[in-house]
C-alpha cells in the first residue's frame, strides 16, 4: 500500500445550520472528562483510553494494583473516550496521564511524537464486527455475507429502529465502520455504495453524513445498553465491544472487518477514504488500514515508571490472557514499535520493530 500522509483533527462544534458550508449534523465535539492538567506524582495510575478498553483496561490495572503494593487504580483515574478526543486532551488541554491508549496506531506517531511521546506499542487487533438486535426478525439467518441486506431490511423496515453510528471526527470506530460498509460493498454487492448509500449521504471525496432516517448518531458508551433495549438495531463495532457487553454479533471476512494485512487486503483498503470534520471548519482525508490498538507512556505522565509497569503487565501472558478472553483482542506480542529503541528498558525484552506493511502505512 502507497504510504498515505493522514493527520487527524477534531471537529469542535458542528451545527445542522451549517450543512450549507459542507459541514455534517451530528458532528460535535464531546469535551474530555480526562483534561486534568493538576495532576501530580504519586502512587496512582492514571489512563486515558478508547472508549472499547473500558473493561479490560480496568482489569488489567486491578492485576497491577494486586501485585504491586502501594500502587492504586481507581476509575476515577481512568477515562475511556474516542481516541481523537484522548489526542486532543494530551495535545490541546494538558491533559496528565501514565497511560494513553488509542484504537488507531496511526494517532500516536502523527499526533503525539514527538512533543507528547516518544514511541508507541501495538499491543492487539480486534476485527470490525455486526452487533445487533437478536429479537428483531430481519436480523434471522444472518451471515458474514447477507449482514448488509439484512440490516438494510431491518432498518427500512416499519416500526423497526434505525443503527447507531460513531462521530468519525473524534473515534477511529466512526470512519472505521464506514469502511467496512464500502469494503462489504465492493467484495458482496458489486459497488462501495450499495450499502454505505442507506445510512449516509456524501462520497469518499466529500463528509460522510448519517441518513436520519436510517442512522442516528451515538456514544459508544450508551452503545450497548440502547442496542439491547432496542432503541436502535445495531451498531458496526469491534468485537472486543461485542464481547465485553455481551451482544449478539456477526463477523465480517477479513478483510471487511478490517483485519487482513494480505496484499489483496492492502489493495482494498488503499482504494478508499473518507473525510472528517477539522476544527477550523475544514475537511481532512482519511484512509482505510487495518485496525490495530496502540499505547503509549506520554512524555508529561505524572508516573511514567507506573505507566512503563502497566505496558509490561499488558504485554505478558497474564495481560495477553485478559484481552483474548471471549475472543475480544488477537493480543500481538511482542509488541510492535515504531521507535523500539526509545522504549524503556524494562519494555525492551516485549517489543520489536513494526511489520514493513505496517511502517509504509505511517510513511
């Protein structure tokens, strides 16, 4: 795949009124509870995190805290969002934390070094997933293969909610799911449009903006709970968030849950693009590519021993054994860098140099 400079911004305010200037209704930013720019030394871990690491992150601290005394994880101290909200939080607001973890690896090389940090770690890969409605009968005899006429029935259907969908400005997951539409287009249906064309409006070149009728915008938070209650039908999410709330879901091929790393993958992936919304009212580029999760220590953490710690928990059998659990995260060890040298000493031993796939995707 051609490398592809792509540099992420987030929307600050996008309102309806403003469709005439080519913005899309729905876009606003969600202020960081996680800017804490007061933050001091001590004994407790801080994180911020993707929205999905809302679960195993928490498990994974509670390990450390058991195993090493004196060190505290309270969730006050961690804080879940989009990863382009985390970015921004470090980046904009002096946001302090041990931990930073993100659901792009592209995010923490383009955004982060080398003001914030000084390397990055992937750590795992979980693939796009379906995750539905198992009581609504448009979903029955759902496969990796018809899910996008099923879910085109299923929200044009009367009476029946439409799918929620992520804001592509602040979370990976936002243009990530518009990706794997295309790509079940292009692969099932013969056009990157046949089902991406239901839920938005607007082309590769231009923002994609959710149908009102068939998508409505939501908060990965609230995700699960409206899907189980039946608020909306499904939501296209990675299946670590599947697994963790315990929703129904369907896995895609590879390719379109945005796994494969094959040249045909890398050729698919390398044929789209969508926009999202900059914060001075612009539009940036982003390309497809294989969804991997990545963690950094930043270079302001109150902690950054603390931080090193919980990465080497993360990157042992003990912190693979917590991701994989339920077949939520493929966990990658060692972890991939893309400054192994820069890691610190005790995280040397767990990590080593990124793929060469990999590394052209950053360029």
């Amino acid at each position: 795949m051609a490398a592809r400079a792509v540099v992420y911004v987030v929307v600050l305010v996008v309102a309806l009124a403003a469709l005439a200037g080519g913005f899309g209704a729905g876009y606003e930013y969600r202020g960081s509870p996680a800017s804490n720019t007061q933050a001091t030394v001590n004994s407790t871990l801080s994180i911020l995190g993707a929205g999905t690491l809302d679960t195993l992150f928490p498990q994974l601290a509670s390990a450390l805290a058991n195993e090493t005394p004196g060190i505290l994880t309270p969730s006050a101290s961690q804080t879940y969002e989009g990863s382009i909200d985390i970015t921004t939080a470090i980046t904009g607001t002096g946001a302090m934390a041990d931990v930073a973890a993100v659901a792009d690896y592209r995010l923490v090389p383009q955004l982060l070094e080398p003001k914030f940090a000084g390397y990055e770690v992937v750590f795992g890969s979980t693939p796009e997933v379906l995750a539905y409605n198992a009581s609504l009968p448009a979903f029955q005899g759902i496969n990796s293969t018809n899910w996008g006429q099923k879910l085109i029935t299923d929200v044009t259907t009367s009476g029946n909610k439409p799918m929620g969908v992520w804001n592509a400005s602040t979370d990976p997951n936002g243009y990530n799911e518009i990706f794997s539409m295309e790509l079940q287009g292009m692969l099932y249906n013969g056009s990157s449009s046949a089902i991406y064309s239901h839920f938005y409006s607007g082309t590769s070149a231009q923002v994609a903006v959710p149908n009102p009728a068939t998508a409505i915008l939501e908060h990965e938070s609230q995700a699960a709970t409206l899907v189980k209650t039946g608020v909306i039908s499904a939501v296209i999410t990675y299946r670590s968030y599947a697994v963790v709330n315990h929703l129904s879901f369907v896995s895609f091929d590879p390719i379109v849950g945005l796994v494969a790393n094959n040249s045909s993958a890398l050729a698919d992936y390398a044929q789209l693009t969508t926009q999202i919304l900059t914060s001075t009212g612009g539009t940036q580029s982003v390309a497809a590519a294989p969804v991997l999760f990545a963690v950094t220590v930043p270079l302001n953490a109150p902690n950054p021993a603390l931080g090193a710690a919980f990465l080497h928990l993360l990157l042992s059998p003990q912190g693979a054994a917590i991701l994989s659990e339920g077949g939520a995260f493929t966990p990658i060890f060692p972890g991939w860098s893309d400054r192994p040298g820069a890691v610190p000493s005790v995280l040397a031993p767990d990590v080593t140099g990124l793929p060469a796939w990999a590394a052209t995707i950053l360029g």
